[in-house]
C-alpha cells in the first residue's frame, strides 16, 4: 500500500496498522464511533475468526470485535513507515 490509499477494515490482514479515515454507512458510523472508533485512530487488526468473521481489532485501549459486513463500512490509510 502507498500512502494515500483507502481500504476498508474488512480487507485488513492479521497484524496490520491503519488509521482509521471515514465511513461509508451513516448509521453504523454512529454505533463505530462510540466504541472508540473515530477517525485518526490507529488500529491494530488483532485477530481474525477462521472463516473469516468475526475481526477483533485493538483500538482505543481495548479489543472491539466486529463482523465483516461492519468493518467494511469503515475505511483505513495504511500506517507508513518512514
């Protein structure tokens, strides 16, 4: 990834660092962003199910679990590392 790229949190691998950028769902940007997850946030994808969902991410000093369907409404920057 180069800086300026988005992606969703949905698409992060295990281990990866990001900075939370945006939404793409109103609605569930409300529930994400009172769980801590508010942009310029880092995060930390800490583990991912077997098949896939759910996505336990490190983010504001605690471990948020979250579906697949809702970490894909939530876009991320890579961390790049200088």
């Amino acid at each position: 990834m180069k800086q300026g790229d988005t992606y969703t949190l949905a698409n992060m691998k295990l281990g990866e660092r990001a900075v939370i950028d945006s939404f793409t769902d109103s609605e569930m940007s409300l529930k994400l962003l009172e769980m801590g997850c508010i942009p310029g946030e880092t995060i930390v994808v800490d583990n991912i199910a077997p098949m896939g969902d759910p996505i336990a991410i490190f983010v504001s000093g605690y471990l948020l679990s979250l579906r697949k369907k809702e970490a894909s409404t939530v876009l991320v920057k890579p961390v790049i590392k200088s």
